[in-house]
C-alpha cells in the first residue's frame, strides 16, 4: 500500500483503505489563535460531502489532533476511506475565529436587577413547540410572563421583575457549525485521490 501527500499543493493519493496523517499549521495573521478558534475540514465528491472534522487551534487542554498554536495532525483512517470508492474528492480547510455557530435554538436572558434571574432552555421541548423553521421570539415580564416560558421548555431560577426579558431563537435545520460571515474565510483547497487496490493472482 502506499500512501503520499504533495507538500505544496496538499493533495493526497492513496490506496482504498489506507491510514495516513500529515501535520499542518495554521498561522493567525491576525494574532494568536483562542481558544474555540478552529479549522474546518470537508471532504466532497461532487456535492455529496463525505467527511466534515472541526479542530480547536488553541485547545486549553492540547491533546493528539490539536497540538494547539494552530499546528493540527489531520488522519486518514481505514474505517474511513475504506466505505469510499476510488475516485478523486475535493478537499477544503476553513477557519473560524470566535465562531458563531448555526445552532438549533439559542437563548438570551435580559435581567438588570441585583440579583437578576438565570434561564436554561430544553431543545427539544422549544423546538418541539415552536412552529416553522425558523423564527424568533421575546418574552417580556410586566406583572407576569406574556407567554408562559414552559412552553417553550425554559426553566426560570430566581423571581422575575418588570421589564425582564427572555429572547429565544430557533432554526430547525441547524447543524450547530459555524455560519459563513466574515471570520469564517477558506484557506486550503486540494484533492484526494483514492486508487483501487490491485492484486495479483
């Protein structure tokens, strides 16, 4: 088997059902990387996507893949490359600082007294509730909720005053990775080629 990266271009060939890895490092050109910054490998053969990886650039805790300083160990393994037919896949890294994820339902609490309330919300419950697809919500407290929080699974700690607010967002095809914007820029595009494996009998 064999199994071979071009440094340059990053293009990968190998052998259906190989293992491989490269290291690679990110360099921040606007600073440090943070904690929560991260790289976004995609693998796609046409527009079907075969593999999606995040890797923290500045874990607080480093660990095998994410070396932290933006260096990264990007692996190949059998379990993976086996399924897929030989071929060649586009391959994209992206990276995201202080990303903003496309979550399912996100939550914001507006309580200024002293000792102001705290809220958690239950995804299922909210979206399981809410109708259409998307949409956005606020409920205000003026001598009581103007729609009872419940319902939309939120669990309120502490007693509420005029004027609190809980805003609820929801988005029922989110998938929880970052949006596109304007911190979320594609920095590395290359291919993998997959070859059969041939056996002489």
């Amino acid at each position: 088997m064999s199994w071979s990266i071009d440094k340059n271009s990053k293009a990968v060939t190998m052998h259906k059902g190989d293992t491989g890895a490269y290291f690679l490092t990110f360099s921040g050109s606007r600073g440090a990387f943070e904690d929560g910054d991260v790289a976004m490998y995609k693998v796609k053969q046409g527009n079907t996507e075969m593999l999606y990886m995040e890797y923290n650039l500045q874990p607080e805790e480093p660990n095998t893949y994410e070396r932290g300083d933006g260096k990264i160990l990007v692996a190949f393994l059998n379990s993976t490359t086996d399924t897929w037919a030989p071929g060649t896949y586009q391959t994209e890294f992206r990276v995201a600082r202080k990303p903003v994820r496309n979550v399912k339902v996100a939550m914001v609490v507006t309580s200024e007294e002293q000792e102001p309330i705290t809220a958690e919300i239950d995804e299922e419950t909210c979206l399981g509730y809410v109708q259409g697809t998307t949409g956005t919500v606020t409920l205000e407290y003026d001598d009581g909720w103007s729609e009872d929080p419940a319902d939309y699974g939120i669990t309120i700690t502490g007693t509420p005053v005029d004027g609190d607010m809980i805003t609820v967002s929801w988005n029922k095809d989110g998938d929880g990775r970052p949006m596109d914007g304007s911190n979320v820029r594609t920095v590395i595009k290359s291919t993998i080629t997959i070859q059969d494996v041939i056996i002489d009998i």
